[in-house]
DNA sequence: CCTTTTCATTAACAAATGATAAAACAATCA
DNA sequence: TGATTGTTTTATCATTTGTTAATGAAAAGG
C-alpha cells in the first residue's frame, strides 16, 4: 500500500518483502491541520505513527497552563509513543502537528502480534526502540551544554531545516529558552 | 550466584528460574574505587552491568574539558549502555563511579545470544530497553521547565536520596547549572 | 597528628535571561 | 482590500545565573 513507509522501515532495519506485507495490512492514513492535536489521552496506547509529511512535537501542559515542547518530529521520522505506553509517571505528554501533517499510523496491538509471531518483525521493532533511545540520548548531549547560545548552534546542526518551518516558541520551549531570548541569540548569531 | 541481580530483574520482568540461570552464568563481580571510570571507550561494547551499591554517572567532557554530568545511576538499577553500542554519534560518552561501586557485569554478546534461543530472554532485553527509554522520557519532562528552581524541585522528587551521598557538582551539572548556582537555590529552598 | 585535596558556601560584580509592553511583520480570512 | 489574528523583533527593566575569588568544612593520605 504504501512504499514511503517501506522505505522508513528499510531505513532502520532491511526487513523482508514478505514481512512487510503483513505490516502493511495494518496502515491506515491519518491528516492533520495545523495546530490539531492528533493523540489525546485515551487513544494514544493504540497507534504507532509514520511522519509521511509535515512536522509535529510532543508536549506537556507546565503549572502555568503553557505548552512545553518535547521533542520535535520530522518527516520520514517514526513517532512511536511505545515509551508512553508502557509508563505510568507520563501521563500528560500529547502530540500535535506544527504544520499540514499526513500520519500513516498503525494499530500497536496488532504489531505486538505480528512481533509474536515474527523474529524478522521484533527485531525492527526493538530497533525502533533502539533508535528511539539513541534519540534521546543524543539530545540530552546536545542539550546539556550550560548556555543556550550553545544548545542553539547545535540545535542548528541537528535540526537545520526546522527553524524556517516551525513557530520560533516550539523551537525556545524545546531549548529550554523564552521566544524572546530565542530572538536576542538569533539576532546575535546572525551578526 | 547472585540473589541480587535476581531481584533487580525480576523487578523489571518475572523471568523464570530456568532463565535466570542462563543468565547467571554470565555474570560476574566487578568493584570501583570513588572516581574511578570503569567504562572506555574500547570497552563499552561488551557489557551490561547491574549496580549493586554505589553510584556512578555518565558523563562527556565538553569543549572546556569539564565533565558534563549525563545520566545518574543509584543502586538496584541496570547500567545498560546499549543505546552507546548502536550509536556511531555518541562516541566519547564515559562511565564513572561517584562513590564506592559493585557491579555484576554480564558480556553483551553473549546475553544476546541468550536473546536469540529464549523468548522469555528476549521479552526481558526488551523490557530492558523499554524502561531505558522511559527513564530518559522522564528526565526530559523533569528537566523540561525553564528555571533551575523548578528542575532542582523536581530532581529532588525523583532522586530524593541522591542529593546527600554523590557531589553537588555532578548535581548541578546534570541540572544545566553552576554548582554555585545549585549552592544558592538550596539555600533559599532551605528557607 | 598534620598536610593536602576536594567540596560547599558566600560575596561582589558582570553577563545572560525572563517579564512586560510595544511595534513591525506575516498570514489568514471575510 | 481591510480587518484580524498570530508571530517575531525590539526596548526597558528586574531577576537569575555565571565568573572569580575567598573562606570554611570535610575527607583523604601520609
């Protein structure tokens, strides 16, 4: 049904023609506008999204009612909230899509069973999750330096398409920084 | 051999006795001094370890030379570096012990192999990797608010016991500030 | 026991950042 | 087009945080 989603998954793990024809009877094709919320509460142990198109963010609402943003995703870019899932400290992340976003999502139970059944299967999904926490990782590097000017120039390096298509007050929230500051260190940089 | 181990695991996954004695022919006791790195770089690939007492951080040096605290590792918990192994980017982070440290560390390759010949094994390495993921989840979203204040607050509910046994500097540092700074908010968190 | 080292606190000043408000700019829509 | 809304920039001031240096306390080692 869908080769964009092939060739993600061939991205992270080569899997089988065979394999793949039984995860593609699982896809569906989602679409969101800009600024919907696309996984509330009750229906995010459910699905597992492909980022066909667009960008999205996770993110949670502070004690002062504003959204902090998570984490960033592109497209060609699984968005898998396995680890929400499995959680019961996070209760509260939500997803929402920055621009025009088009999902091709995928009931989660049904893989799990697929995984069962298929060692080929398990191993790109444990993948996936490997290559989720290699993400994590990789950003709390990125974000661990003491000084937002430096979070920012290697927020650049890994993300630099993004600063043109997103609202600047994802792109603060994520660094840990006001919209305003944000502004001051562009301004700075761009000197 | 180790009572241990098999409370730590079988807090994470009710692994059978079958299956624990696989695993425990691969383990064995390794003991670091305070300050002591016990992970190089040519040596992270071959191992999980299982802290026994002790603490121990990961950490990177930064431009400055300094050492930028990544991740905190108490007593009872999996020290699984298996996001590092998989990760060509993640090339110089370091693993040290804060105090005193026992760990029973178990060759990667061959619990892999163990991965391979048992599901039940298999179902453990996954929820090994499960929870690495969510512990990064958490520490994203607990270190997501904007003002030190606020992180020092909510580091001190997740890791209430840590903030008297291991140095304020690697605290500070994991909290995206000055060990100084730290030494001013406890005391006006103290009032 | 003394010395040395490491760590935590404090003070004074400089620098960076947040808060608030205003203005410029862009995007959307009737 | 004009109005409206949302976003980004800019300016001002208050607050927080970093830097440097000094001090004291605790731990480590001889």
């Amino acid at each position: 049904m869908n080769n964009i989603v092939k060739n993600i998954i061939h991205q992270i793990f080569p899997i089988s023609d065979q394999s793949f024809l039984e995860i593609d009877k699982l896809l569906e094709i989602e679409s969101y506008s800009k600024g919907e919320t696309f996984i509330s509460k009750n229906k995010r142990d459910e699905k597992e999204y492909f980022v066909i198109s667009g960008i999205c963010k996770s993110y949670l609402i502070n004690p002062d009612g504003d959204e902090v943003t998570i984490s960033l995703f592109a497209e060609n870019s699984i968005l898998s909230p396995q680890s929400i899932r499995t959680s019961n400290n996070i209760s509260n992340l939500n997803f929402k899509a920055l621009t025009k976003v088009e999902l091709v999502s995928m009931n989660a139970k049904e893989f799990e069973n697929l995984m069962i059944e298929s060692i080929e299967i398990r191993q790109f999904g444990s993948t996936v999750l490997q290559n989720e926490l290699i993400a994590k990782v990789e950003k709390e590097i990125g974000l661990a330096s003491l000084t937002a000017k430096e979070r920012l120039i290697e927020f650049r390096k890994t993300h630099h398409l993004l600063e043109n298509l997103i609202p600047h007050t994802d792109i603060a929230s994520y660094l840990g920084i006001t919209n305003i500051s944000l502004s001051r260190l562009r301004k700075e940089l761009s000197r």
